[in-house]
C-alpha cells in the first residue's frame, strides 16, 4: 500500500513543477484519474481484507480449505468418464479372466485375485489389498466322480451318467475344469425309487400327497430347477423326508425349443450343460456366522443350520431324459410336463419292476482360503465416506459371463477413473471402494466375511453399494435391482447414455433409459421396473447386515423366452468364446454397462448431497404394504392384528418424506454442516429399517423389508419376517408359539417404520410424537 | 459500477469546459485522483468477488453461514454459566419435589414430571415433551400388608413384623408412603425354617454347604444387604433352592455403632429404616425386552427371566434383630457377625423347637404408566448431536437424596442455561437434551424404553450422557463412575471449579479436583480415581444398547465410614428436613454439583472437537486385560485359550490411539468435513465395543467391555461375558458347552477389541491389515 502511496504523489509532483498546457494538464488529468482508479482498485481488492468487514460478517472466510467444500459434481468430469469407456480393454480383461477355470478356493483364483491386486496399483488406485479368509467349501473328489445309475433287480448297472460335460470347443478342454455338483451336498449313496417332483416347490409335495397319494418319505426326489432356490429344494425335500435328490435343467427353461441351436451355435444350453450350484441356506462362511473368518475366529461346531442332510446332484437335460425315460407311475398333468421329448410321469416306481436308482456323492466340505481384492480411490472432501462398488471373481468353471463379464467392466472403470486421478484432474469428493469378491458363487462367502471384518467402519461410513454380477446376459434391456434410494441415480444416469442398440435408437429409444422403460414399464410408477431383490449376490450382506442402499445392474434378454436364466449360467459352456463370438460381438453392451456403472458410481462419489430420493422410500413401502395386506388380511385378522396400524405407520413415513424433501429445498447448502446433516439423515435412512433381532427364525437378516423369502415362493416378498412366519402357520405349524412369532414380528414392522420416520424428522425435534 | 463511470466521464467534462487557471486544474487534479481513487477502492472491494481471484484460492468463503462453524467454545461462557447456579433455587427446587412421596407409577410422580415440563418451558428450553410408557410395575397391597412372622408348634403368632417404618418428624407423616417392600418379589406365603446366609453371595452357600453341612432348599433364607445387588442376592436363593428371601440392613452397614445418633438426629438409619428396591434382573420394562413400551408393543408371555420366582421382603435391623434372637443353630464365625447386639447364628433351627417362620407377601406386578419429561434446547451448529444429561425423578418414598438432590441440580442448570439461551448471548454448538427418567427404581425402566424407542437416532446422533442420580450423599468428596471417554471433561472441569469446602482450601486443594485426587487417587494413573459404573442407574442404557460414553457424577461421604450407601437410602427418612437440615445446610454441595454438571456438559455441548480423550480408553483397557489375565490366566489355559492374543490386540488398539492423536494434532481444523471427520470416529470408538449379539447369556447387554458382572460378585469386571461365563464353570457348570461359550466369546472380543482399534485408522486406510 505504501508503494502506490509513494507513485501517486511522485505524480502530483511532476505536474506541479512542468507548467504544462490545459491539453497537456487534461492529459495528465486523465491519465492521473486512471492511475488513481487502478491503484485504488488494487487497494479495494487486495488491502482490505474482505473479513475485515461488516458486509462479510454474513459469511466465513476459512483458510486452507478446498473450493469444492460445498461444490456439487462436474458433468464434465462425467463426461470424460463415460468416454474413456474402452470396448477393447473390456474384451482383453475378459480374454485374460476366462483363460482358465478359476473356481473359488483354488490357485487359479488366487492368482486373479493377485492380478486385480496388480491391475490396480498399475491404474493409480491409492491402496489397493487382498484380504484372506479362512472358509469352509465344497469339492467334489476327483479320483471318485459323483454320478446317479439304475439298477436292475440284481443290482447290475443299467444306466450311469456321464461324470463330466462333452468338450465342443477347445475353448472348454482346459485343465482344472470341476465335474457338475452341488456344493455343500451331503456325501454318500442313496438307493431307491425316483419321484419326479415337478419344481420341488411346497405346492408340489402338497399336490402329490393330496392328489396322488405319494408320499416321498425315504425316496430320491426328482426336480426340476427353477421358481425356488435351489438351496430351498433341497431343504424342501428334507422336510418331506426325501433321502436324496436330483436336479435338472428343463430343455424348457434352458432352449428354444431346436435342439439344434445350442452351444457351440447358439448361447442355449446342449444336453450336457449343467448347472452346478450351491446348496447353503444363507450367506457367509457357515463356520464363523456373523463374525469374520478370520485367523483367531471361533469356528461353530456345527453347520447344520446353513447345509443340507441329503445328498444331491445336479444333471443336465440329456441324463435327465435317460432317468425320466425310465420312470413308471402315471404319466403328470400338463404343468409339470417339461420339454423333454418324453412323457414326464411321477415315478415312484421303475417301468421294469425291481429297478432303482443309486445316487453316489463323494462331494465333501473343506477348508479353504479365499481372497477378496480391494482397491480405493481416496475421497477428496470426505474420505470417510466409501461408494462401494464391486464384483465376485470366482466362477465354477469359466465364468465369462458369471461373474467375468462383470469383472472386465469393473476393471475398465477402475482403469478410467485411476488415470483421471492420476493425472491430477479429478479426485471424487468421498472415497470409491473397488470390491473383487470371492467365493460369491458358494454363498456370497467373500464379501459376507469381509462386511463382517469391517462391520464397525462400513456401518458408520459406508453410503451405497453399487453390485455388477454378470455385467451381461442378455442385449435385450438394461435392468436393475435393488433397494428404493438408489432407483435414482440408476435412472438419472441411464437418461445420458446413449442406447448400444441402433435398431432401439431409430426407433426413438435414444437413451438407455427409453429402452429400459419400453420394456420392463412399471406403469404404476411411470419408471422402468426395478425389482427387490432377494440374496442372489454380492449386495447381501451390505443390505442385511449394514442396512446400507444396495443395487445391482446389468444388461439382460428378452423375459419372454421365459427361461430361468442366461441358459449356459454355471455350465461348462460360459466361455469367452460364447461372448466374444455369439452374445456380444464388439463388446458394446459391456461398454454401455461400463458407462452406466461408472455414471451411478461418479454421481454418488462427487454430489453435495447424497442423490437419494426419499420419496421412492416411501412409494416401495406403499406398494410393500398393499400387497402384503391384500395377501395375509384375513390371517392377520384371525390373530387379532390390525393391518390398518400397518397402513398409518406407512402414511406417517410418507408424509415424514415429504416433509424432509421440503426442509432440503431451503437449506443453505453453503454451510457443510448442513450438508453433513443432510448426507447423515440420508445415510441413516436404510440402517433405521434394521433390528438387530434379524428376521423370525433368520437372526442374521436384520433389514425388515428386504430379504429373500424363504420356503414357499413369495418373491418380490412384503415383510419377509411376517410373510415367512404366517406361510410357515398356513403350513400347518399352527402352534400358539409360531402365532406370537407373527405377533410379535408385526410390532416389530410397526415400530421400526416409525423409528424410520422418525429419522426424517428435524434433528432436533426426532422424539416428539403425533 | 456504471453509475461510477457517468460520474468520471461528467467531471471531464467540465474541466474541458470551463477552461479553468493552472491552479484551479491542480486542484480539480488532485480531487479527480481522489474521486477515482476512492471509485477504485469501492471497485476493487465490492465489484470484483473475492473468489475469482488468485490468492484467494487457498481458502473458501462461505455465504451465509455462522462464523462459529469453526470456533471452539468460548471461556466466558463457561464463567457465566457456573457463576448463575444458584443455591436457594437448588434449595427451593428440592423442597417442592420433596413435599410428597412420588414412587414411580403414580399420580404424584406424573405431576412431577408434568412439573419438569412446566419449568422447562418457563426457563426458555426450545422443546419439551413427555413420553408415556406403559410398563410392568410392582406394587404391594395396601390392604393386605407384608410381614415376616414366627409361630409357635402350634401355629400361633408369636411374633410379628410392624409392615411400616415409624414416623419420626413431621416430614414423614405424609399420605401416600408404600411400606417397605421389594419390587417384582413373587407373592404368597412361605412357611420353614430361616438360614442366616451372610450376604448371600455364592461363596456364602459354599461355605455353608461345605463347611456347615446346611442345604438351603425349600428354606427361607435371610441374608443381609450389600456385596452384591438384592437382586442376585434373591437369583443365587432361587439357585440354591430357597423358597422365601429375608434381606435386612445391618446396623455395621448403615449405623456408626451409637445407636442413640440416628435419624432425626443424625443421618444414621433408625431401627425401623428399611431399604426398599427392586429385584428386577436387567433393565428396562421385562414385558418388551429391547423394544419401547409403546402402545404397538408386543408384550411377551413371560418375564420369567427378569423376575423372581420365590417371595422376599425386606427389613429394617429392628426387626432383624428379633428374628436373629429367635434363631437356634451354631454361632457364625467372625467374618458374619454384624452390627446387632446378638449373637448371630447359621439358623436352620429356632431356638425353641417347633417353631417356624412365616412370610407373607402380597406384593403383585401391575401395568402402570411411567412418564419421562425432555427439554432440548437446539444446538446453533450441530442440532442433531445431542449431548445428554439426565436424572430420574421417581422415589421410593421423598427421596430428597434419591434422586430428587439431582433433580433439583438438574432444575437449576436448564434454569441458567435456558435463560442464557433466551437473551441470546449464547446457544450451543451440540443440541443438549434434559432428560427426567420415571420408574429408575424399578430397573431404569423409562430412559430404557426412551432409548429403545429412539435408539435409530440416539444411536447415530447422541454424543454423551452425562447422569446425576443423586448428585449428593456426602460431603466428603466429589466423585465419578464412568466409561473412558468422560474421563477427560469431567477431570478438566473440576479443575476450573472452587472447592466448597473451606477447611479443605485451607489445607491448599482449592478445587473440587483437588480434593478429588487427594481422597481417591488413582495412583498408577497419576489421576483421580473413576470408577467403572455397573448397571446403577440410568446411564445403563445408552452404554448397553448404544455405545454412547457416559459419566456418573456426584458428592459423596468418605469410604472409610465402610457403609454400603448413604443410610437412609431407599428409607421414608430420605427427606428434605435430612438434606436441609443434617446433610448439606446452604447447599453448598448441590451448588457445586451444579457448577460441575453445568461445565462438564458445556464443554461437551461447545468444543470444536469432542473433548474425548482416546488414550484414557487404551489406558482402561490395558488395565482390564491385566486384571482378567491375573485373575484368570489358568481357566483360560485349561481351555486351550492363548491370553498373549489378548495383549496383542489390546497392544494393536493402544498404538492406534496413539497415532490418532499424532493425525489430530496435524490436522486442518478450518475445515468443517476434517472437523466432522474426527468427531465421527470420537462418537465411533466406544460403539465399536459393542456386539450385537451381547454378551454370554445377557443378549441386551451388548458392550463387551462395560456391564455389571452377575452371580459372583466380580465388581469392576474386567470382560464380563468373559468372566461371568469362566466363574460358572467354576461353580460347577463344567460342561461342553460352556466351554465353547468361553471359547466363542473370547474371540468375539479379540475381534472386537481389533474392530474398534480399525475405527480409529485413517478412514481410507482402515480395512488393512498389520
């Protein structure tokens, strides 16, 4: 200030002594005036301090603090993201992930595990680890395959299956590949009478006892798989005394219908495929439930609870064929008829009288280690806050499309996002976790041990988790499902991809969203359809246990060819070679899939506030409510429990929704400890569904609105405690002690949407009641 | 700005016109400099923003917002505060809530609580409510007194219980005083023999078992207070076989041995004193266990566990004294001899043959209506952290000390504080919330239900709760019981405060800290000692259910005075003429609780950070692990349990304390999200120490470090699960499983020590691995 003090009087002086001219002495005016103007400007701006003064007083100045404090997200950075998207990248990480089997447990995992480990310190991901853990799994024994053979009267082998699928390409003939089975099964030789048993389902063994008179009590049961998991067929079978069972894939639910278009030709599934699966009732090392596998866990001196009792074996539709062939009893009504070219009959019986079947499991569990791959992009304002996203990386054989497709998508974005960080032009605003999960296919045991690990942390820090299994099974639609406050951005970001597909876009469905809603509509919302979903991957345990918004995305086929899954699903046959050459040529879907992952990822990273919409809360409870009442009023009238109090909770939370939306719109987004207070009434929103108490008969899935439904087949299930627990009553477990269960449970529902609710509230006024 | 360019452009003008002397022009010179000098500043301060500008970019100016985002809490206030707690208001606080009895349950007890709410709203609080729980009480039957009486070998009476204390002032000779009982004992009559049982404690019944050959089964027991709660006292009975309970105060225990200075003229219990309370085992109302007793709730069908299955009533040593006269059997050794001028004796037999004892209990559990009141008054920067303090309002009769000295403390600190408030000179940065609990006596029922009901947002929200039940039975010294993370305020703030007694500042301790570090030191920690709290009043909650840190406070007599409790505790002699007259004429006590409550709770409510320190928590921790591991090395070395384990987690989580506060001393606190950061991992650590699952047998009970320790009496408990389940293998319960008890829980705490110790990493470092 001194200095222009000094050059402004050295001005006036000039002036003073030259005399000069008034044009002269104008100039000099004009030129003083100016100088005056610009020094006085340079003081103005620089010497008073703005926080000197009143005026300023209406604000805080904070030093050495970041500028994007209370910024919101950059589109342009989103931009940048989705373009850096590489369709040959995915195509080479996919090639290098399917080159050899890689089943959970094994080397080959362990070493994929240590490639993504290596992917992503190479990319720039500022910590990247693996974390072990100790879990019990399932093998079959090699040197003494599991096989189901009919036996004469003599005992002399009839039939046997094959022990392993046919090789079609070289693609398949690779070392290590593991025989068809079903984890967990028990070990053992079952003899005796086969019943075809039509999906395994509680009406199915209704419907033999009442209308055929078969009681399966001691029997092998014959089912096909489908409707229910297949972990609740088995458990299903044991409940109605079946000694063993065997599962099928229907060339209904796995073909066209040509049994000349199949695999290598086509993506369906050719007589030999079969589908291998787990059997374990829940999820997690069944060892160590609720607590980590870790080196000094207690291990439970029994599984019973989580592993079947009965052996079972799964079969493809070619050996089905020979067993069905030999079934004898009455030939099944046109529902349980499948698409064999047979006439399905119930069994019970052999068509040569003496004959019986022998199913022979050498399948056993062991100890095994298995490897989760986690890398982090620190966040830059709120590192403490973590937007998970993540994957498995186990597979039962292959695995291009489960779970390898996902983990090519996954390894793409990491890729984009690492280099943009690296590069200095970009840090999300909170943490991004990238999850490579293991053992996913025999239980969702990596991620469950993990979550249970870091419970503490992820249930204080954790804001969404953002799931891709198979990034693709289908060029039909995208799809998504999950839970209500990430229907959102899932939507939000899907209005600014470009559709892949060019037959869509000249038909005016630009976006991937348009394709979205022209297929799956969900008219009653006027949005796509997003379903609940049940425990199928790794999202499970961040929705039971943490209570953290869960969801799960992927490109999907047309649900009219009404098969039960992408038909090659746990065969041999998911191959590289299948994607590559027949699924997605030029790999665009996955690159689509790519976009949209690291769009939803980005825009719950770098937002000011959270992009929860709390009113979707509120519209899923609605509808959970109405369906719930329209299917169990009458019961729950004849327990004396009123469903209207189910109803006023319901109202009450939404209206507490609308009111927090409205609070939101006028707050002063300037101050970061409203937008913290914000940010943790959004976080805690899905926690506030948790009891700690877990679900009746289920004590580790504590959300009360979301779960898979057990036993009978209630999907998209309402309540799944009160569902489960009134199903098990109509089942005949009518005791006065199942009838408080459902008592009890129902208060339970009822007080803990009002303790939601009462998160909503103005923070300072949460305990006050209507 | 244009508005500045009209006026420059409008001054040249005229100087070009009027063609005016050279000196004239100078002058017009000198002005224009000024003129534009001045534009400029006004330019350069206002028109062109601050945040455009280069220098500016290592900082941020927030609109809008308070400038006390940032700031800690201000000294002065501190002053102001402490300065206004007045003693007449304490004295005249205590007067009206001491005029009636209130037992929790009643009319008089709702007109206090609606009394609370009065004063608060009058005082300026910014919410105040009530909440209503309908919960299990237990009353006796006013027309059907309890007794104890001995009959004769022909059933006649030949003594008999008086079924009320006597009235000694005025004070007593009120309506509506409950005649002393014991809450939830189960009603009927017992007929036997009476055994003098010592305390009651399970090494009383060893010692009578194996060295007195006396079987308590199907006897009475009479067992004196003290040692352990009544409540075990009457749980180790059932276990024992006993049928009946008589618990009685021993005059060693509650007299000084001069049995002329008692009550009115003394503090000493008179003869016919008796201490009342509850047999409830845990907290909270038994008939919802973890769920609010609101009007939704499901009631169990049993509360089987929480409440005795045999009769007990309680006595004063009056009547005690007439039963030991009575009793037959060999005299006790030493050890359990008391205070009454007889020889006391095992029992087993009267001294006249053919005689028995007789109780006669008609007290019967009843739902009844318990009402907490709450005051908030909203935090100016944080609303929804909630800074609790609380104290139960509900006496078994006056309860001038119990509870309502803390009531009348509690009174006057929302007094000063809320008017502070409302003259606008200071508001909080934390929300503080005033809690008066019902039915505490009972098993800190209200604040259970009140927790329960908002535990969602207690749980993410409550930053401490500071509690005062009594804020005074003595004068001796100021004292605490706490979790770790109190420590520190509570330390700090009695620093700052004078000491109220005068000879003590003579001796040179000029501070309640003095005085406190003189009377109880705490040597190995060079601090003043604090004790950990069992389950005793109404903090138990928020540490149980929510891992909230909470601190006890209170003024109390010297330890050496060897009594279990101020005397007249739970008698009909704890009434305001004691307090006023015998106990703290001025209130000079009270008034120092006041101060103490008052900083203690500022400081919590105000400073920038949370003024928790960590080291204090691995400090504790260290000590427990000592403790558990010399007490029990062996037991766990039989089982084949490695100890070192323990130390090394607990090693592992004092390192981690210490490089947290190494990464807070560096930290930017300028910035709100750094500031929000390490207050979120303050408010995790102590939430990290609970499990879900709770502890052995004790699911409630969900902190693994902090709970009462049951049956044996263990006080202090280092790892209660632990502990409690190790001591009843040594009563005998040597079976498999408890054994994998002890083994389960010893690595849930390993685990869990481990989880808590990831909590205070740096938050995107925390999920790896030594």
């Amino acid at each position: 200030m001194e200095t222009y003090t000094y050059m402004a009087m050295d001005m006036e002086e000039k002036i003073f002594r030259r005399s000069p001219s008034n044009r002269y002495l104008y100039i000099i005016l004009v030129v003083g005036c100016i100088v005056s103007c610009v020094i006085g400007i340079l003081i103005g701006r620089f010497a008073i301090r703005p926080d000197d003064e009143p005026e300023v007083k209406d604000g805080l100045y904070l030093k050495g603090v970041s500028e994007f404090l209370v910024k919101d997200g950059d589109p342009e950075i989103a931009e940048v993201l989705m373009k850096n998207i590489n369709s040959d990248n995915i195509r080479k990480y996919l090639r290098k992930l399917t080159e050899k089997p890689h089943l959970a447990g094994t080397n080959e995992s362990h070493e994929l595990a240590r490639e993504l480990r290596d992917h992503w310190e190479a990319v720039g991901l500022d910590h990247v680890t693996m974390t072990p853990y100790k879990v019990l799994l399932s093998y079959p024994d090699p040197d003494d395959p599991n096989f189901v053979e009919l036996l004469d009267g003599n005992n002399v082998t009839q039939y046997r299956s094959n022990t392993t699928e046919k090789i079609l390409t070289p693609e398949e003939d690779k070392p290590g590949v593991v025989p068809p089975f079903n984890a967990y099964s028990a070990s053992g030789d079952i003899y005796g009478d086969i019943v075809y048993v039509n999906y395994g389902r509680v009406e199915d063994y209704q419907f033999l006892e009442n209308n055929k008179s078969i009681n399966v009590s001691g029997k092998i049961v014959f089912a096909r798989y489908g409707e229910i998991y297949r972990g609740d067929k088995v458990r299903l079978a044991e409940r109605w005394g079946a000694a063993g069972v065997i599962l099928f894939s229907d060339p209904n639910d796995v073909t066209n219908g040509d049994f000349s278009r199949v695999y290598p030709d086509d993506w369906w599934l050719p007589p030999s495929g079969t589908e291998r699966g787990t059997l374990l009732i829940g999820e997690g090392d069944p060892t160590t439930a609720d607590y980590p596998s870790i080196e000094t866990a207690y291990r439970e001196l029994s599984t019973d609870y989580f592993v079947p009792k009965i052996p079972c074996h799964p079969i493809g539709y070619g050996i089905a064929m020979d067993l069905m062939k030999n079934l004898g009893g009455d030939s099944v009504q046109d529902e349980w008829q499948g698409g064999m070219n047979v006439i399905y009959r119930f069994g019970d019986e052999f068509k040569v009288p003496g004959w019986k079947a022998h199913i022979k499991i050498s399948t056993s569990n062991q100890n095994a280690t298995t490897y989760n791959t986690i890398g982090v992009i620190r966040g830059s304002v709120e590192p403490d806050r973590y937007v998970i996203i993540g994957n498995h990386r186990d597979a039962w054989v292959f695995g291009a499309i489960d779970p390898s497709s996902g983990t090519a998508v996954m390894m793409e974005i990491s890729r984009v996002m690492g280099q943009l960080v690296k590069s200095g032009k970009w840090r999300p605003r909170r943490s991004i976790v990238f999850g490579s999960w293991g053992a996913e296919e025999y239980g969702i045991i990596g991620v469950t041990e993990w979550v249970e690990e870091y419970t503490k942390s992820l249930g204080a820090r954790a804001v969404a988790y953002v799931n891709v299994d198979y990034a693709f099974d289908g060029n039909f639609s995208f799809y998504a499902e999950g839970t209500p406050l990430l229907f959102s951005p899932v939507i939000k970001a899907t209005k600014t991809i470009r559709n892949p597909n060019e037959t869509e876009i000249a038909a005016g469905r630009t976006t991937v969203y348009d394709t979205w809603l022209a297929t799956f509509p969900a008219k009653k919302f006027g949005r796509p359809r997003i379903a609940l979903p049940g425990s199928g991957s790794d999202y499970a345990p961040f929705r039971d246990k943490l209570g953290v918004p869960i969801i799960d995305l992927w490109y999907t086929y047309d649900p009219d060819l009404n098969v039960l899954s992408y038909p090659l699903y746990h065969s041999v046959y998911d191959t590289f070679y299948m994607v590559d050459k027949i699924a997605d040529i030029g790999f665009k879907y996955h690159t689509t899939m790519g976009q949209i992952w690291t769009e939803v990822t980005r825009d719950l990273a770098d937002s000011l506030l959270l992009p929860f919409n709390v009113s979707d809360y509120s519209t899923v409870l609605n509808d959970l409510g109405e369906s719930f009442i329209s299917r169990f009023e009458r019961e729950m009238q004849s327990f004396g429990l009123d469903t209207s109090l189910l109803q006023g909770v319901i109202s009450n939370f939404t209206r507490e929704t609308e009111e927090f939306e409205k609070r939101i719109k006028t707050a002063n987004l300037q101050d970061p400890f409203v937008v913290r207070r914000i940010n943790d009434q959004l976080m805690q929103l899905d926690r506030a569904f948790l009891d700690p108490a877990g679900l009746p008969g289920r004590k580790l899935k504590r959300h009360i609105l979301f779960a898979d439904s057990t036993i009978d087949n209630y999907s998209g299930s309402s309540f799944p405690g009160l569902s489960d627990a009134l199903v098990e009553i109509s089942l005949g477990k009518n005791t006065t002690e199942q009838r408080e269960i459902v008592k009890k449970h129902f208060s339970v529902v009822l007080f803990t949407i009002q303790s939601a609710a009462g998160t909503l509230k103005d923070v300072s006024d949460f305990m006050y009641r209507r």
